[in-house]
C-alpha cells in the first residue's frame, strides 16, 4: 500500500491463513512499517465469532495504536467438514448459521471493536475478504447458498457501518475484498481446473487495490485488480 505513511502501524487477523500470512509478510517488509502485529485463532486464540474474544484483542491492541490498516482475512467456505449446497434441498439450517457467524457476524464484530483503533485526523483502512460470489447481481448460476448469503450480508454490513463510520473517521476506508482464485486451502477442493494466484500475488494485489478506494466510496465492494464489485 503505497498510501501509508512512514512508521505505519496494521494489524492482520486472521494473520495464520493463506492470504492473512502472506499480508502480514508483505506489511512487515514494508521499510516504512512501524509496527505490523498478526492475530489468528490458532496462535492467538481469537475466534472471531466470539464478541468476548473480539473485544479482549481489541482491548490489548489500544496502546499499540492507533492503526492506518487492520486487514480481516478470516473467513471459510467449508466448515466442519461440510462443503457449499449444490441445491436448496441442501440447506441445513445449522450450517448456514455457522456460515454466517463466522463470514459475517465475525467481521461486523471486528468492526464494532476496531473501528475505534482507527485515527480520526487521516486516511485509515480497515478491509475485510468476502467473494465475487457474494454479489446478488452478479449471481447467474447459482448453488453455495449459504456462502453466497453470508457474504453478500457481509458487504451489506460493510456498506452500512461505512455511512456510520464516516461520521466520527471522515477519512477512513472500510472495503470488502474479492481475492481472485487464490491457492489456499479455503478453496483447493474446488479450483482444480481453474488458475491460481499463489498468496503472496494475492497479496500484493489487494493492498494495491486497497491504494484506490477513497474516503468517499468507503464501503466499497473491491476485487484484487481494483474492479469495483456490484452488491
């Protein structure tokens, strides 16, 4: 990101998969980083769905702050096991809510406890991974229903925290990000044929394209080349 200041500070969670690894690297290579701190549930114990632990994480990052960057890369498209419905016969009304808590809920709360990490007096990004598929008008074959709702109500909870959060951080960014087809384990069961951005392309890709959203499209729904993305 070329757009962050000398001495920057960012905080990655979900900093132990694919692509939040290969941020966390990335941020931490960056000569001008003060300091790039990477949280995850595995390492850190924070599990996004719980508000306890959202809170507590936020609670101890208050003197490391305030942050010009807090990149979400949490998120899951097979769960216990259990992968994306093909059909609405499919559903399982359990499944869908664990889908939901962890690709939606997860984030709202990050920006509910981090938001307030952000300075107010400059640009500031706090971004999150959602998927193509996630868009409504974008939609045209149908099936992983349960995914597909779950981000498209993280990019509502996007857009609407974003008319909020420019009232209190009027130059701040909030964006959800499509990663492309990224060689991770999320989706190597089900990109076998396609190409593959490795995560360190991914990577490098998204913080350039976190580079051109503007205060004033804050909200915005971005994939990794910069295209903006129809809700």
């Amino acid at each position: 990101m070329q757009r962050l200041q000398d001495g920057f500070r960012a905080v990655v969670i979900g900093a132990s998969g694919g692509i939040g690894a290969a941020v966390l690297s990335a941020l931490a290579a960056d000569p001008r980083a003060g300091r790039v701190i990477g949280l995850s549930r595995s390492v850190d114990g924070l599990d996004v769905t719980d508000e306890t632990a959202v809170s507590a994480a936020a609670a101890r990052l208050k003197g490391d702050g305030p942050f010009d960057l807090v990149f979400d890369a949490t998120g899951a498209l097979t769960i216990d096991g259990v992968g994306p419905e093909k059909t609405v016969k499919a559903i399982d009304p359990a499944m869908m809510m664990k889908q939901f808590a962890l690709n939606a809920i997860g984030p709202a709360l990050i920006v509910k406890h981090f938001v307030p990490l952000l300075p107010r007096d400059r640009r500031a990004v706090l971004a999150t991974l959602s998927a193509r598929v996630g868009s409504i008008s974008d939609n045209r074959l149908g099936g992983w229903i349960s995914y597909r709702a779950s981000k498209a109500a993280l990019n509502q909870i996007f857009r609407t925290a974003a008319v909020e959060v420019a009232r209190t951080h009027p130059q701040a960014v909030l964006a959800t990000l499509h990663p492309g087809t990224v060689d991770t384990a999320l989706s190597s069961s089900y990109t076998v044929s396609h190409a593959k951005l490795s995560p360190a392309e991914a990577a490098a890709h998204l913080l350039s394209a976190l580079d051109g959203v503007e205060a004033a499209e804050s909200g915005a729904f971005v994939a990794y080349d910069g295209e903006r993305i129809g809700y």
